[in-house]
C-alpha cells in the first residue's frame, strides 16, 4: 500500500470551506485566497492545474490540513510550502533569514537603473545577504558580473549557497559566514554593494505582524533604539568598499530616509537617487562617494 492510499481524502470544496474557515477564526487576511494556494501547494498543482480541477474531486487531505494548522498559526506562507518568488527567481527559504519581500525589488530596479551596461563584469558585495536574494537577482541580470554574498549567521549563508546552486549561478557567488567587513578582510572593492539590514527599531518589534514577529529571524529585522545600527557601520565602511564610480544600494524603512541623508553626507558620501517602493514609500538609497 503506498503511503497515499493510507491518507485522508477529501473533497477540494470540503477542504476549500474548512480551511477559508480555520484561516478566518484565526485572523489571517484573505483566508479563501490563502486557503487555496496552500492546496494548491500541498497537491503540487500549478494555478492552471487546481482551476482545472472539479470541486468534487477527492484528493489527499493529510499534508494540506498539517499546513493548515501551521498557517493559522501565522507561519509565513513560503516558510510552509519552502520556496519563494524574488525577481525572476524561485528561492528556498527557511527560519534562517527573513522571507524575500517584494519591496527588495526596488533595490534591484536600482541597480539596473545606475548600471545601465549590462554586459558589464560587475563585482557586487551583498552584505547580510539571508536567503541571497538581493546577489542572486543582480547577477541574474547581468550574466558577466560575479558576487560575494555575507551573513553573520551560517545557517543563512548556507541558505544563500544553495539557492545559487538552485538558480544555476553558484559558479559567479560565493557566500559567506562572518562579520560584514572582517570577513572580507578589508581588502576588495565592488563595483555595487547592496544591503537590506535589520532596520526596526527595538521597541517597534512588538508592532509588527505575528507573520513576521514571531516566525522571522529578529536579527534580520532589529536595527537597535532607533533602528540605525546596521546603516552607521555601512555608511561608515562603504567608501573604502567602493571600486572607483561604484554605487551602494540600500534597502530603508518607512521614515528613515532623512537620518540616511545624514550619516551618509558624514561618511563623505553622496546620495544619488532615492527610489520609493510599489506603495510609494521611499525604499532605496543609491550613493556614491563623494569624490568619485
Ligand atoms: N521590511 C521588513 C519588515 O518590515 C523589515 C526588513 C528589515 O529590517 N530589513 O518586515
């Protein structure tokens, strides 16, 4: 007997009503649309296929109710089913670093818009890369450029590395475990260095959806009392990480774009361009040194 036959089946429309239900009682936004995007992820169905499907149809229950249950309680959706869409890229994910956010894109969108050649061989620095999202899209765009990605956790530049391995680029990254800076030893310089840092402040952590309270990794999220530790230490050290006419692309949070202005011009450093997000919340930082 294999183990399907052993399983619970049940109907897509049971399951459907059942788990919009659970979703609902536990306060998860849009409970029907997430209810059938998890089945259709526990049945290994593409949106094409599970439209397809009669609503009568029985199918196997056991895997869609167990990440049911997880769902309600508020487990990030591409934690459960493992794998997440960034840029053009399908990425693992796991507890180790935060769930790439489409909002990280405008940091791309940058990098494309002040590197306009893209034959060109850049060499990109990610600084606290997490699941490598940020390095691996880059350099999907520009097939000639190469990449070190760094993370203060190993389990998170292990993530990075196999999600290079997984979107064919391993052999242009490498990924990193260690302290920003130390790990490079001081000595390279990067045409593009980019960072989305932890960048909430300490006491707003409470605030934040149970999604990403209670599942996300908190040194991927906490940037200190007022949220800009990380941007002192990389305002600090990107001009001596700069290739001549190379840019920083940083990733901000809501309101945060005046204090960047400020450590950045006291780094000697220039900011060219700042890029707001899809909900027009300034996202992007693009700066130069400011005798390049
Ligand atoms: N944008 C993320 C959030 O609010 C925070 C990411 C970060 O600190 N880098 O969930």
């Amino acid at each position: 007997m294999t183990a399907d036959n052993t399983q619970n089946h049940q109907s897509i429309e049971r399951l459907l009503q059942a788990g919009t239900r659970r979703l609902e009682e536990a306060g998860v936004e849009s409970p029907r649309r997430e209810a059938r995007l998890l089945l259709q992820h526990a049945l290994g169905l593409s949106a094409e296929q599970m439209l397809a499907r009669s609503a009568r149809e029985s199918v196997p229950a056991s895997l869609f109710l167990s990440w049911l249950e997880r769902r309600a309680r508020h487990e990030p959706f591409a934690y459960i089913t493992g794998s997440k869409g960034f840029w053009s890229l399908d990425l693992a994910v796991s507890g180790a670093s935060l769930v790439p956010r489409a909002d990280t894109e405008t940091l791309v969108e940058c990098v494309l818009e002040h590197c306009p050649d893209q034959t060109r061989a850049l060499s990109v620095l990610d600084l606290g890369t997490g699941s490598g999202c940020l390095l691996l899209a880059v350099l999907a765009e520009y097939p000639a450029a190469w990449g070190i990605g760094i993370d203060i956790n190993p389990k998170a530049a292990a993530l990075a590395r196999s999600n290079a391995e997984r979107s064919g680029l391993a052999g242009r990254a490498a990924m990193l475990a260690g302290e920003w800076t130390q790990a490079l030893a001081g000595h390279a310089r990067f045409d593009v260095v980019v960072s989305n840092p932890p960048y909430i402040p300490t006491q707003d952590l409470d605030t934040l959806m149970p999604e990403v309270r209670e599942h996300e990794p908190v040194a991927a999220l906490d940037g200190g009392a007022d949220g800009l530790d990380a941007y002192r230490v990389l305002c600090q050290c990107l001009p001596s990480l700069l290739a001549p006419g190379g840019i920083g692309v940083f990733e901000i949070g809501i309101g945060q774009e005046t204090a960047l202005r400020d450590l950045a011009r006291q780094a000697g450093l220039n900011v060219v361009a700042v890029q707001p997000d899809l909900g027009g919340i300034p996202r992007a930082v693009v700066l130069r040194a400011a005798d390049a």
